[in-house]
C-alpha cells in the first residue's frame, strides 16, 4: 500500500473521532443507563377476574406504545402467563404519572345525560351515587348498559348527574391530541372518529339535539356538554378543567388505544436502586479492563512489534465505543445496560481476533523469506476475507437476538452488533494502513521483532 493512501486512511479514523467527540465535549454528552445501572421503577399489573394469553399480549402491547409515546424508551414491557404484565422503566422520577398512564384502562363511553341534580334539589340526597368496584368484575362490566349516577365537581359544587347506557365507546376514536381551550381557559382533547363511526356519532348527535351528553372516562365524568347541532364531520372534543400535562397525557391514552383487560386499582409498584448498578458496572469494567490488559499482554508477546498495533486499535475501538453510546443516548435516547457492556467486553475479543488472522498471515510470509514490508498488502488480503467471513456470522446472529430477543438480550445483540461493525472498521482504516507505514523501518522487518524468530528465519530461508 502507498505511503500517502496509508495516511489517508489513518486521516480518516482521526477525522471521524474528531467529529464524534466534538459534539460530546461540547454538549458534555454522557452515556445514558439502563434499569440496571441507575435503577427506576418496576410496575406488575394483576388482571382482574379471567383472563387470555392473547389478550395479555396485547394489554402489553398497548402499554409499551404508551409508555414509548412519553419518551421513556428502553422499557421491559412484557405479559407474563395469562394475568400479569411486567413493566420496568429506567431512572423514572414521576412513578405516579406513569402508573396512571399505563395502568389506565381508557373505557370511554358517551351517555345521554337525563338529569343534573343539584345540591339545593329536593332529590339530592336520595339519589345515590353509583358505587364503582372494577375489582366486582362481573358487576362493574354490568354498568355498561345501565343507568347510573356519578358525581361531577363545578364551581365548587358536587352535582349527581343520572345518565343512560351507553350509546358509544372510546372504540371510535383513531386520533387524539391536546389543544389550548380559548374559551374556557386551560386545554382540552381534540378526537378524530374512525371512518365507520363518523355516521354513528352524527346520528346521536341528531338524536340528542339540545340535550346534554356526557362524555365518561373509566366512570369519571370529564364533560356533559349541551348538543349544540349534529356533528357530522367526524371530529369531536371533550373539555374539562385540564391541566397541559393532564391533556397531553388523556389525549395518549385515548390515542393508544384501551386496555382489553381491567387491572386491580393498585398495582405492586418496587422502586429499584442504583446501588446494585453501581456495583454491578463497576465490577463489569473491571472485568472488560482486566481483559484489555490480558489480551495486550498476549499480544506483546506473540507479536511483540506487531503487539502495539493491536493495543492501539483496541484504544481506538473503545473511544469510538465510548462516542457512538453517547451519541446514541442523546440524539435517539438509547440507553445502556450490563448486557450492553458484556456485548462491548465480548467484542473486545472479536477485535483481537481480526488482528490475530492478519498477523498469523504476515508470520507465514516472513517465514518463507519475504519482508514485511512486501507482504503487507498480500496478507491482509487473504486475511480480510477471513475477518469479513467472521464478522458476517458474529453480525448475522447479534441481529437475529436483537430481531426476536426482549430486554437485556436485545441490549446484548444491539452492542455486540455494533462493535462488530467497527471491528470492520478499524481493522480496514486502522490495522491496515498502520501495520503498512511500520513496514517502512528496518526494526520492523527483522522477524524476531515480528514474532516468528530466529530459527523460524533460518528455516524460510
């Protein structure tokens, strides 16, 4: 290889950790951690009355969206048997907000309202509040279609609003988002019906033409709004005393869909502490240090000159190891896990690897007589279809356990998959072009000094 394409390529591998580090000084970037390592909260939900594998699956599903539409990425969401759905979420400070999300049910429904008792009415206090037990499974589901009576707080006062069965449910929803309520103040949700619903919603806003419906999330009334005229476009908007957060947060768990299962009230909650993660990274770096300096020293004294590229590049592999994890928690919020760091310690060992085959190649020339120097380029010709060959099958299996894998597994495939990638990387625009300008020096082309020795020399010769 030609002295000036060698810098070349070394100029590259500088010019793209420049790029990359650049940015993290700058921004003081850090890498951001997983469950495991800086601790969060763990969530089981316990399905009430009976329940599905399948629906489980799919109560899971819902909750993962949900919880991924709110920016906590890198989630364990996951159905366990027939009952529970697990949920895990790393360095959560608002357990409570979270919990009301994912733990929503979302069982919208739209009711004609039949009357607004209020506090100075005769009938007030013989009418009865509905009791409202989601843990009575059949009893609750059995609301549905029959009259009840809920309490409503405005301007200071508990009103009982008697309302029908239920004439629509939050099925009919396909979007929802948040909006700024000019007139009332606060915000409120702006739905967009399905395509099949639009016709049903018009015919009961026809129906019920200058009568009050309500609008009732999971048995709480958040609007019963007077019909003003038939709403035919297919949008609709439920109002309410709303805070931003409030808003932005009904608004997704309308737009995610409802759980097809009811969940009990109070959920086993277990906040999970960083110590155990400190512990655990700090033992995990030292395990990958303790195997850099193993395989550096293995590499001194098989290839001795030939050593220092490998140390090198094993330097250059954990810098760019090290940017690329700090780049992708700030700008995609990737976090990492002690699977993670285990697939970035196992790769360490697949970069020695690819310099293993080329030196073991150069070693083969020297032996039969040639320089270094004349070998370089022939060895790491051969030797890059070896280190292409095994890289493909290391990659090939990382992305088949990132595809199917959950949870930790898939943190494993993600880092082992990537470090894989960069092995190409350094071996080609690295290992290379260095191993090509130190063939220049005499030193190096003494084969003692390259690790084949002296009767090795005598021997090719």
């Amino acid at each position: 290889m030609k002295r000036g394409r060698s810098l070349g390529m070394l100029a590259v591998v500088v010019v793209i950790l420049l790029g990359m580090y650049i940015p993290i000084l700058v921004g003081g970037y850090r890498p951001r951690l997983g469950l495991d390592l800086q601790g969060g909260i763990s969530v089981t939900l316990q399905a009430l009355g009976d329940a599905t594998a399948e629906k489980m699956e799919k109560a899971a599903d819902i909750v993962r969206r949900r919880v991924n539409a709110l920016g906590l990425t890198e989630p364990v969401v996951a159905a366990q048997g027939e009952n529970r759905v697990l949920v895990q979420i790393p360095g959560e400070q608002d357990p409570e907000r979270v919990l009301k999300i994912i733990g929503s049910t979302a069982q919208l429904q739209f009711r004609e309202v039949l009357e607004v008792i209020y506090p100075e009415s005769e009938d007030y206090e013989q009418t009865q509040v509905t009791t409202v037990n989601p843990e009575d499974l059949e009893t609750y589901q059995a609301l549905k279609d029959q009259e009840i009576v809920l309490e409503k707080e405005e301007e200071d006062k508990a009103l009982k609003v008697r309302m029908g069965p239920t004439r629509l449910t939050g099925d009919i929803i396909k979007t929802a988002d948040p909006a700024v309520d000019e007139e009332r103040g606060g915000y409120r949700i702006v739905f967009q019906l399905t395509d099949e619903a639009a016709p049903q919603f018009a015919s009961l806003t026809r129906e019920l033409l200058n009568k009050q419906l309500a609008i009732v999330l999971d048995y709480r009334i958040e609007s019963f709004p007077t019909v003003q005229q038939e709403i035919s476009g297919g949008q609709g908007e439920i109002t309410g005393d709303f805070t931003r957060e409030e808003a932005r947060d009904l608004a997704l768990v309308l737009k995610m869909g409802a759980l097809p299962v009811e969940f009990e009230p109070d959920p086993l909650v277990e906040n999970i502490s960083a110590t155990l993660g400190r512990d655990s990274l700090r033992q995990g770096l030292f395990a990958g240090l303790l195997g850099l300096i193993l395989v550096v020293l293995y590499m001194a004294l098989l290839y001795r000159g030939l050593g220092g590229v490998t140390s090198f590049a094993l330097v250059l592999f954990g810098l760019y190891i090290y940017g690329i994890v700090c780049l992708l928690g700030r700008f995609l919020d990737w976090k990492l896990t002690l699977a993670g760091i285990a697939g970035v310690v196992v790769s360490v060992g697949i970069s020695a690897d690819s310099s293993v085959v080329y030196f073991e190649r150069l070693k083969e020339e020297v032996r039969d007589g040639k320089t270094l120097r004349s070998s370089v380029d022939r060895a790491y010709k051969s030797a890059f279809r070896t280190i292409i060959a095994a890289d493909a099958a290391t990659f090939i299996t990382a992305f088949i356990l990132w595809i199917l894998a959950m949870g930790a597994v898939k943190g494993f495939a993600f880092a082992l998959g990537l470090a894989t990638i960069l092995d190409v990387f350094i071996s080609y625009f690295f290992t290379h072009p260095a191993v090509s300008l130190l063939s220049r020096l005499a030193v190096y082309n003494r084969p003692r000094f390259v690790g084949v020795g002296r009767e090795a020399q005598g021997g090719g010769s």
